[in-house]
C-alpha cells in the first residue's frame, strides 16, 4: 500500500472548507472559526481513528485507487455537552466500501491516542468501538471524549485560531479480522497536519450569517440595551454546541469602547442555525461614528475581542482560550440595518 495514498485520503477527508461571506456582528464569525478549529481537531480526531482502520481494511486487497477515493464523511457528527475536561460525539451513518470491496470483517474496539507532537503528552484517548464491515460501515459513534490535558487542547484552539499550523498524532494498535484471513495486527501512528484560521479575513469576508432583528431597547433588560436575532450559516457539516459567548467590542481607528455582547446558547447545526444575541452597546457612539467618523458614510469598523465561553455555568477552558485569541478588526456598513437603528 502506498503511505501517500493514506495521506491523500487522510487530508481529504479533513478538508475544511473555508465558507465565507460578509455582514454584521461579526463577533459571531469570529467564535465560528475558533470553534471551528476545535471541532476541526476533534474532527480530526475522529477521522484519523474510523477511517485509518478503514484505510488498512482495504490495504490487502485493494489499494491505491480504493484508499485515494475514500473520503470520510463527517455528515451527521454532533460534538456536544461541553464539559470542562469532556466533549460528547456522537455521528451515526453508513459508508458504502465500494470499489469491488465485498469482504467482511471487523475492527476490535482499541483507544486511540491523541497528542500533539511535539509536546509529547498526550491530550485525549479515544475509544474506538467494534468496527464491522461487509460492502459498507456502520458507524455508530455516541461517547464522551475526556480531554487528558485540556492546556494541550487549548494551545490547539489558540493555534487554530491565530492562524498558526497545528498538527495532532494519532495512535492505536487495532486487531483486524478480516474475511477467513488470520488476524491482523495494525499500528496506527499517523500526524496530521492543518493550519489554523484567520479571523480577521473571515469577518471581513462576505456574510456567513444575517442579523434577522435589531430592536433597541428603551428599556434595559438585565443591562442590555440592543438583541437581535442572528443566522449563522455554519460553515462544518457538522453540529457544535457551544454555549454561551461573550465578546467585547471597540469602535474606530482609536479602538473606543464600545460595549459588549453576549451570546447565551450558541448550537451550530448543519446548514443554519439561529441565535438570539444581547448587547450592552453604547448606540450613540455607533451611529456618531457611522456620520462622523472616518470612514464611508455610514461604515464603522469594529474591533472584536473574545471575552468568554461558559457552558452550563462552567468556563469551557479550551473554547474559552481560542475565543481570547480572537481579537479582529471588521468593516460594517449601518445602512443595511437602517431601519432598525434609525427608525
Ligand atoms: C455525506 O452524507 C450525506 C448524508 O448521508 C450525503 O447527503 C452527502 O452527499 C455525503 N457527502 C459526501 C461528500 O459523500
Ligand atoms: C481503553 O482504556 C481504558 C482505560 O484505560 C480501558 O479500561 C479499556 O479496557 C481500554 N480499551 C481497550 C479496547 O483497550
Ligand atoms: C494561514 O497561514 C498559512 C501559512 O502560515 C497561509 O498559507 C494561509 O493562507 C493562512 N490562512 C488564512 C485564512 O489566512
Ligand atoms: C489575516 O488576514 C488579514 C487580512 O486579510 C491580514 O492582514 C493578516 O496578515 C492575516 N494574518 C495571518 C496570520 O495570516
Ligand atoms: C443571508 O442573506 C442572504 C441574502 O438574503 C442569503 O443569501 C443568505 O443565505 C443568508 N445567510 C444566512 C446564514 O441566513
Ligand atoms: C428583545 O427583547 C424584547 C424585550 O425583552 C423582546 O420583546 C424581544 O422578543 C427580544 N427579541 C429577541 C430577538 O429576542
Ligand atoms: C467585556 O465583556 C464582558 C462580558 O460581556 C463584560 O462583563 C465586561 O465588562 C466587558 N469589558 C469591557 C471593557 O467592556
């Protein structure tokens, strides 16, 4: 078999699109891509550990043009339940083996262990259920992941989130029977590589989200002046519940306070998804700096720092780590939200 081959399908499978379009509240962009990287490692994560095995499965008999056109399908995964040392995924779907493949076997369940190269410590260890195959997988993926190491897990996030390259390395000793073969001893020992993303590129890109409703609120309600309604286009085929996330925001070239905005229960699910948002806003500043300021009429540029993630009351370290690495510049144009702000 051709490692190359491996490689290819490995880095197919992880391919993560960079969907992008422009709008408002692009703090919401910003959480998108650091949770995006997260979820991209955890992703990762479980590709390397279902479709390795998969890989191996079609390395006796059917090679190269099998393992170059394999491509896992994260389709239906759900990275959920936050927790400060756990994720929960969960994805079940079937993949058709194809390609002349119709043997049958099983992979036996194994841990998978996760780290990041160069430190050496492991982060997380996946356990990888039975795996059986006969013309097509089943996969039926709907467990905790305990995060052994949640700096390493955060330094990912923040590398993710910086536009840094990160890499995660895999490893696992898994028995494989297959057809009327002796069984099969594999070692698993793969590194994967991605890059991180850039925020600031993507909150100045056209919109991935719209803001379905602003009402400005005469009344503060719990200290918020300002909600909307968001849509969020989420870029992963795959769902991420992320909680709650808090971002404060500056206004101008001079980086003026401008308020901060809270998004109480962010749940990316495929394709869009809605949110509602509170801000406490300084509003007079916004609209001044739309007349007045230096830019086109009617364009402010907002500065986006990432403040915080806490799901069911507790502070998510790793989510929250890459959220305070964001800290992006984006351009607006009011007037697309006149009626609103200025009725
Ligand atoms: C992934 O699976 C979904 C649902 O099963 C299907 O609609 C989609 O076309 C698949 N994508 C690829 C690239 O095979
Ligand atoms: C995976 O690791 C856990 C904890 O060390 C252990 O209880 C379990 O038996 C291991 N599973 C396999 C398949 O080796
Ligand atoms: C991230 O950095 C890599 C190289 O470090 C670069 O090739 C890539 O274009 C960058 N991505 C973005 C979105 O800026
Ligand atoms: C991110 O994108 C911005 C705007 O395109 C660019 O100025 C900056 O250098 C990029 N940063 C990285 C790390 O690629
Ligand atoms: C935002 O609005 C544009 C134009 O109406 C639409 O094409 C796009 O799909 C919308 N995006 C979301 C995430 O709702
Ligand atoms: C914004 O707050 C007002 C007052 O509490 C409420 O009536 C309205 O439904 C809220 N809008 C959204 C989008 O949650
Ligand atoms: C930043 O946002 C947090 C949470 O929304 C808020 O409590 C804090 O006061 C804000 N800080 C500034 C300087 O606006």
């Amino acid at each position: 078999m051709s490692k190359s081959a491996i490689d290819t399908a490995l880095s197919s499978g992880s391919d993560l699109d960079d969907v992008v379009k422009p709008t408002l509240w692009q703090r919401f962009t910003a959480h998108m891509k650091k949770w995006w990287w997260v979820h991209g490692i955890v992703i990762i994560v479980v590709v390397l550990v279902t479709v390795l095995p998969l890989v191996y499965v079609g390395v006796p008999h059917f090679a190269n043009a099998y393992i170059n056109k394999f491509q896992y399908n994260e389709t239906g995964l759900a990275i959920t339940n936050p927790r400060p040392n756990a994720i929960h995924l969960s994805q079940k779907s079937k993949i058709a083996t194809g390609g002349g493949f119709t043997g049958s076997g099983h992979l036996e369940p194994f841990n998978a262990s996760l780290r990041e190269p160069s430190t050496n410590q492991e982060f997380a260890v996946f356990s990888v259920p039975e795996i059986e195959f006969s013309g097509s997988v089943e996969l039926d993926i709907d467990q905790d992941l305990e995060l052994l190491c949640v700096d390493c897990m955060s330094q990912l996030a923040i590398a993710a989130a910086t536009n840094q390259s990160l890499s995660v390395l895999v490893r696992g000793t898994p028995d494989l029977k297959y057809g009327a073969l002796p069984t099969a001893h594999l070692n698993i020992d793969k590194t994967i590589k991605m890059n991180g993303y850039n925020v600031t590129e993507f909150l100045n890109s056209p919109g991935a989200f719209n803001v379905t409703g602003i009402d400005l609120l005469k009344e503060k309600v719990n200290g918020y002046n300002v909600n909307a309604t968001i849509t969020i286009q989420n870029p992963t085929p795959f769902t991420v519940e992320l909680g709650h996330i808090a971002f404060n925001l500056t206004i101008g070239d001079d980086d003026t306070p401008l308020g901060y905005v809270d998004l109480p229960n962010v749940m990316l699910e495929q394709d869009v998804s809605s949110t509602v948002f509170w801000g406490s806003l300084d509003t007079e500043k916004l609209i001044d700096e739309a007349l007045t300021g230096s830019g086109t009429l009617g364009t402010v540029t907002i500065g986006v720092k990432g403040y915080s993630c806490d799901y069911n009351g507790q502070t998510i370290p790793y989510y929250e780590a890459a959220i305070k690495a964001i800290n992006a510049k984006a351009t607006l144009d009011l007037f697309n939200y006149a009626s609103s702000l200025f009725d």
